[in-house]
C-alpha cells in the first residue's frame, strides 16, 4: 500500500472519522481537502440498494447539471444527414458519416462521448465490442442516439453528463471542480439526487439510498447525511 504524503494525512485529519455531514459542509470540506496542484474535480458516489443482476434495476442515462460540471467532453458525431460545419458550430470535435466508423477506434483516445442518430447504429453496432467496454457506445437512454444532433452537442457541450449504475448499485459523478462556488456544486448534487430519487425501480424494498459521499479528485471522502425523503 502506497505512503500517504504529509499533505494527505492532514486532509484526511480534518474530517472526523465517522462523522456524517449536511451536504453544504461536506461539499466545502471536499474544496479545502483537495491535495492535487491542479484544479481537480469535486465527484460524488451515492450507493444505492438496487439488485443490478434485474435489468428493471439498472438506472442509466443523463442529466443537464444546472451549473455544468466544469469537465470538457471531446464529441464525435456519427451522422451522414448533417452539414459536418453545422455540427462544428453546435459544439462537435470530430464530425463524419459511414465512413468515418472505420477510423473511430483509431480516435478512442481523442474522444469521451459519441453522438449518432437511430439510422445510423446498425453500422455503429459491430463496433460494441470495442465501444462498450469504455462506455461509448450511444445509447438512447442517455441521450445520444437520437435525430435532434444539433441540439444534443450543445446540451452536452454546456454540461450535460451520463450516469448509470456499476454492478454494485454505485453511481459516480464529478459535479464540479475545486474552485467552483461551493453553491453551485451542492445545485448539482441535489439535482442528482432529485433525479435518482425519481428513477426509484418499484420494485426496491428498504432504504433506497444507502449511503452518500463527495470528495476532490485527489482527497478522502466525506459521507454526507442522508434525507430520504
């Protein structure tokens, strides 16, 4: 196990073991106990009580945060009815029709989100093998296989992001960066949770939210108090 260095250990020092903290404290502890030197990402995980071997139980899809989240998201669009200038305009990076799923695994490490329309992911598809595993493959659940592209990029450009449970019923997020307001982060988390909380499968017994914490990209986490409610 690697060595905590010295400004780790006073991070860690600063919140209290065990304790469990009003979302606007915890938030602003996360800001004071980042130890990265550069402006690093304020993230949340909200563990969930979700049996994710029952597909009705997997939550997935996306969100307009309503500060943003700070992050830049390198898009391509897949779309061979767009003027590729106009998709550039909205915001895309990468732009192409048929021919251009050829060269998307060449493009892998300069992309984080794909955008395509219905008519479009049959010849998409054969690439699942390769996409799905870094979760790029474009899903209409999430927003990005869809007719209104245009619409999509900007929405997506100005801050809208993709959720989705891991096979532990965790959902992790960044919501912000360190040097945010603290206000605008805590929008933003509470948004989540309004989200998830309406996303409730019928069919989860007990406490839906089980636990709740937020932290810097490079920082311990902070549980926050839970309102169930």
């Amino acid at each position: 196990m690697a060595k905590l260095n010295k400004k780790m250990k006073k991070a860690i020092d600063l919140v209290e073991k065990n304790k469990v903290y009003p979302l606007d404290e915890a938030v602003k502890l996360a800001q004071k106990t980042s130890c990265s030197k550069f402006d690093g990402s304020i993230d949340v995980a909200i563990k969930l009580n979700l049996d994710t071997t029952k597909v009705e139980q997997q939550l997935r899809g996306s969100i307009s945060l309503p500060n943003g989240n700070g992050k830049k998201v390198s898009i391509l669009v897949i779309d061979d009815s767009i003027n590729p200038e106009q998709a550039k305009k909205a915001g895309a990076d990468y732009c192409g029709g048929a021919d251009i799923i050829q060269d998307v695994e060449k493009m892998i490490s300069k992309i984080n989100l794909i955008i395509t329309t219905p008519k479009m992911m049959p010849q998409l598809a054969r690439l699942g093998k390769v996409l799905g595993p870094r979760g790029l493959m474009p899903n209409p659940k999430t927003g990005t296989v869809t007719n209104d592209v245009l619409s999509t990029i900007e929405e997506f450009k100005k801050g809208r992001t993709e959720y989705r449970t891991d096979s532990y019923g965790n959902i992790h997020m960044c919501v912000g960066k360190v040097s945010n307001d603290s206000s605008k982060i805590v929008e933003n988390i509470e948004a989540l949770i309004s989200l998830i909380k309406a996303k409730k499968p019928s069919t989860v017994k007990g406490q839906y939210i089980q636990n709740i914490s937020v932290s810097a990209t490079m920082g311990p986490g902070i549980k926050v108090l839970i309102n169930n409610n």
